[in-house]
C-alpha cells in the first residue's frame, strides 16, 4: 500500500476526531483551522535556503530574478533566468527566499537608479553592475573587510527592504496549496570560512529588520536576537549550513573564544538552532571517508574548502560526528548543543530552486550558467582543481517535512519537532519510527502507521527511558521513490554513540532491494548494480525498488549509552547534470567526477539518552 493510501485509510478518523476537539477546546497553534488536517502527516517538499537578486553575491553575478520570481518557479510556472525561460519539472510544496541580511536588496537598488540611495558615494560608480564596486559591499558583507558602509545600511533602507521580502513571501502563500516562507541568512564567514545561519520565522508578525553580521558576528548576538522576538510572540528557527566549510567552527567542543562551552551557550544553541543543513549546492555535510573509513557511501559529493592557503578543519565540520560531540559536551555541561534534525536547501543563488539533475541550468548565475557559449568552459574547469569546485557537484539539496498540512503553522511545527529530513534533490518519502513496543512484523499491518505514532516516536524526537525488561529498541523504517525518479537501492540505519570518552559510528544495511544477501562477516549487502549510459544520458529502473519497507533492531545496543540513529536511503544510480549537460550540447564530458550519482535522503535523527 502506498504511503498516501495509508495515511487516508479510514482507520484514523478517530485520531482526527480527536484533533478537531482539542483544537475546539482549545485553538492549536500548529494549523490553519481553514485547511483540512492529517494526523497521520503527508510528506511536503522544498527548499529552506535560496538567494535571488536581493543578496549582494547572486546580483554581482548577473542575476536579475526576484523573490516573486522564485515563488512562482517553485509553484511550476517558468520564469526568465539569464535570459532564458526555465521551468521545474515538478512543484515545491514550499520555499524559503533566504537573502543574505548583509546589505539586503541593497546592490539591485543602486542598479536600478533606486531614489533612496541618492547622495550616497555609491549611486554613480555601481551603474549597471559594476562588479568592482560590489566587491567591496561583498567584502564588507561577508567578513568586514574595509568594515561597515553605513550610507548602505540604515534603518530605513533595512526596513524597507525587509518589508518587500515579507510582503512577496505573504502574496505568494496559498495555503493548503503552497507555503512561503519568511527568512533570510546570516552570514559570518571569518577568513573565508562559513559560520552562516539561515533563519526562517514561523509569521504570520515578523520583526522590523533582520539582524545581520553587520550587527554582530557572534552567534550569541543572533541567539539573543531570536530570543528577544521570541519573547514578543515571534518566532524562529536558526538552521547553520555548509558546516562542511566552517574550518571546525559549526561543531567544536569549544566556544568562539576557545574557551571550552559552557551550559549558557550549549542552552542557548540547542534552543535557536533545531536542524541543520546535510545537503546542498556546495558539498554534503554528513561526513566523509577521511571521517567514517568503514562507510562505503561516505564520499558523496564532497569537497575540499581552503581557507587562504590552508584546508580547512575536518573535525568540527560534518554533522555525523557532531552528534558524538554533541554527547561528549552533554557530559561536562548537562545540555547537548548539537540535537538536531536534518534538512537539505540549495544554497543556489539563481532565484530558482532547480534541483533535478535533468533540469538544471546553472546555481550561481553567469560564473556557471549553461549556455551553448559557456558550457564548453564549464566542462573545462571541472577538469581542474578549484577552490570551491561547486560547478563539479549535483543539483542539491531539498528538505522533506512530515506535516498535518501544507501551512506555515505545520511546517513551522515539524521544524520545531525536527520531523525533517534532507534530500540531495530528490522527493523519496522517508518514514522513520522507533519505540520498545512495536511487535515483531508490525509495518506489514495496514494500522502500522497510526501503531507507530501511538507506541512510538518519529524521526527527530526523542526514544523514553527503556522499560524494564526492554533489551533493545525496534526502528520501523520505510521508502517509497521519488515518482518521476530512480528506484531505491537500500535503507540504512546509521548508529553514533560515545563509550567512556570514545566516539563510535556505525552503518548498517537493514531493508533493501532485490535478492542480495549480506556479508556473513561485515554485514554490508553488496552494490545494486549500474544502468547508466553516459553517452545517451539515460538510465532503466530494471534494478532496485519502487518501495522498501522494513524493522531493525540495534544489535548492539547498551541501555547505559547515549545513542543517535538516522536512516539513510540510498537510489540506484541516475545520470548527473553535467552528462545531460553533455549529450544535450555535443560537448565532452567531464572526468572531474562519475557520469552518475547515487541520489539519497537523510532522516533527522531519533535520540537515546539513559
């Protein structure tokens, strides 16, 4: 039975009973009450992080889309994108327009002969784009170089810019039908690393500017930011992204200062920042192999980041082993900073969240756009080593939520409960469920899913103390594939947990596809199998799985030990852009990396605290 079949069986009509008269009793801040509600949550997809014209970066490169234009491209209708008419091939469920705060809007208003900006040194010499000059709001944006252009950033340019942000995402909004997402991203990079954040608020009222790292570039400032609306009645959640480029600074031990973390700053983070960004346009930040040399899918679309001459940390860097740390910091201060859910964004600064491989023209404007002129070169510098050779990596990433409805109030919801997961692009519907008391065989009921709200916890949530007698939990776990996408090669479960002092992670293969059978030693189920054709970049789903549904039950589990588990879904493989990109335009195709990818989701974790 299909995920969407079960969620509408008739057998919850109780539970939405239930939710109709505790939301008369009392109203629920987490729907709309004018759109009909699912208890048992559907799966919704989009995009939490997308620059348009207003960030400084993407108008440097020649992009002219607005956050009009990005609504409508994610709601399927086509846009103009470097002067060509581009189209996504499926609709979002949802967007976030995450401009960076820095300067918001401010570059495309000098452009435009914007009247606000009139007297200012800068209204003459930017013209039509005169990028030297917008390096230097790009420096003073990014890191403070040459410090703070305070004729560019007054409150009533912030203001007013702001508000055109709010009132785009508001006409945009439909609910039950499409949701906008008010946001933007705070944007530290000291020395050329990323200590980035995106904020996205939950409305429908929304504070009178944003706070950027024009305003301070330390993480605790913004916190206190959130915590202050929040205590007006407006909220947030802080996602940091591209961890894999923050030179260590997104997961250490210690605080900016180097001091080691106190309970104050672990409270505030773990208050602010619930989810974290997995995937995206510049690399995955799961791990990789230099990280986790037993997982044989740990070098998916990963890079090398040099900050000045150097490469930047590994440790600090990548979410899987944060987890570990994350534990090792709950020791000492009693918080865990680091319990977060997962969710993918694009980071394209295009104004189109264009995430399919088949369908991709460019996330970076001119610097990698895919006309007949500029291909060929594209192709070129793949071949070569960059610094960050974006131009090499997939179409990615999106966020999977599990929601009761298509509302701002719904997803902001599953945020809050973390009941997310990352995509690197793909819409698989990942479900992942654990609990003490589900029974042997209980996902091959048709009440299993409604079972495992009631017995059990999500995706995100935490696992209670075990019961007596319990020896070890039982994950229910199941995939359906993306509808227009490749079939599914394997569900994993990934375990991370700290034993007197020492990390550990472990992979393992609980459900997949066909007749393979595990190694009797290492328990690893051998490769699915390739039908890629690099030369007519097509592929056949005559390998894999439409659908894999199964339960695991930790081997190795210790009731005394703090534990994170995640499921990981792997596709068989399926061209990459650049090889539709190469058989599209007759040109060679690049040896910077494999003519194929094997797409994936990431769930947010379920924790085990003794």
């Amino acid at each position: 039975m299909s995920a969407t079949a079960l969620q509408r069986a008739p057998w919850f009509a109780g539970l939405l009973l239930i939710a109709g008269a505790a939301g008369a009793a009392q109203p629920r801040q987490d729907i709309d009450p004018a759109v009909p509600v699912d208890p048992l949550r559907q799966a919704y997809f989009g995009d939490l992080h997308l620059h348009t014209s207003n960030s400084f970066d993407a108008a440097w490169a020649g992009v002219r889309t607005t956050p009009a234009d990005a609504y409508r491209y994610a709601k399927g209708f086509p846009i103009q994108y470097l002067g060509n008419q581009i189209k996504r091939n499926a609709p979002l469920d949802f967007l976030a327009v995450t401009d960076h705060s820095e300067y918001m809007g401010v570059v495309m208003g000098l452009i435009n002969k914007d009247s606000t900006f009139e007297g200012t040194n800068w209204f003459e010499t930017i013209g039509d784009g005169n990028r030297t000059e917008i390096s230097k709001i790009m420096g003073s944006g990014f890191s403070g170089r040459g410090g703070t252009f305070n004729e560019l950033n007054s409150e009533v340019i912030k203001r007013g810019n702001w508000q055109r942000v709010i009132d785009a995402a508001n006409q945009a909004n439909q609910p039950g039908k499409f949701t906008a997402i008010v946001g933007y991203e705070w944007s530290d990079t000291p020395g050329g690393s990323h200590n980035h954040r995106v904020v996205l608020f939950r409305g429908p009222t929304y504070p009178d500017a944003p706070f950027s790292a024009l305003d301070s570039r330390n993480p605790m400032d913004l916190w206190r930011y959130a915590d202050a609306n929040r205590a007006r009645g407006i909220d947030s959640v802080l996602i940091p992204h591209n961890p894999n480029l923050s030179d260590g600074l997104q997961f250490s031990l210690n605080m900016p200062d180097g001091n080691p973390m106190t309970r104050d700053y672990a409270e505030a983070k773990a208050r602010n920042e619930k989810l974290v960004e997995v995937s995206q346009v510049k690399g995955t930040s799961e791990t990789r192999p230099e990280l986790s040399p037993d997982d044989e899918f740990a070098g998916f679309e990963v890079i090398d980041h040099f900050v000045g001459q150097r490469k930047g940390k590994l440790e600090g860097s990548y979410v899987r082993q944060a987890l570990a740390t994350g534990f090792a910091i709950a020791e000492s201060t009693g918080v865990n900073p680091y319990r977060f859910g997962f969710e993918g964004g694009s980071d394209f600064h295009n104004g189109a969240p264009s995430t399919e491989e088949d369908n991709f023209p460019g996330a970076l404007g001119d610097n990698d756009s895919h006309s007949k002129e500029n291909a060929p070169k594209l192709m070129t510098e793949m071949n070569s080593v960059l610094r960050e050779p974006t131009a090499a990596l997939s179409a990615s990433g999106i966020t999977g939520v599990w929601a009761t409805q298509n509302t701002r109030e719904a997803i902001f919801a599953a945020f809050q409960r973390r009941e997310t997961y990352a995509t690197s692009g793909t819409r698989i519907q990942v479900r992942m469920f654990g609990g003490w008391d589900y029974a042997a065989g209980l996902v091959n009921t048709s009440h299993w899913l409604a079972t495992a709200y009631e017995k059990g916890v999500p995706m995100g949530a935490d696992l209670p103390k075990a019961p007596a007698g319990k020896r070890a939990p039982r994950f229910l776990l199941q995939a359906l594939k993306d509808p227009d996408g490749a079939n599914l090669d394997r569900i994993q479960v990934i375990k991370v947990w700290r034993r007197n002092g020492k990390d550990f992670e472990k992979v393992y293969d609980a459900v997949w596809s066909g007749n393979r059978k595990a190694d009797a030693k290492t328990g690893k189920v051998p490769a699915v199998g390739n039908t890629v054709d690099a030369k007519t970049a097509t592929y056949t789903n005559t390998i894999g799985a439409a659908q894999l549904t199964g339960e695991w039950v930790d081997p190795d589990f210790d009731p005394a030990v703090s534990a994170a588990y995640y499921a990981r879904v792997i596709e068989i493989p399926s061209p990459r852009w650049t090889t539709y990109l190469s058989v599209e335009q007759g040109i060679a195709l690049t040896t910077a990396r494999d003519p194929w990818l094997q797409e994936r989701a990431w769930t947010s974790p379920i924790f085990y605290t003794p």
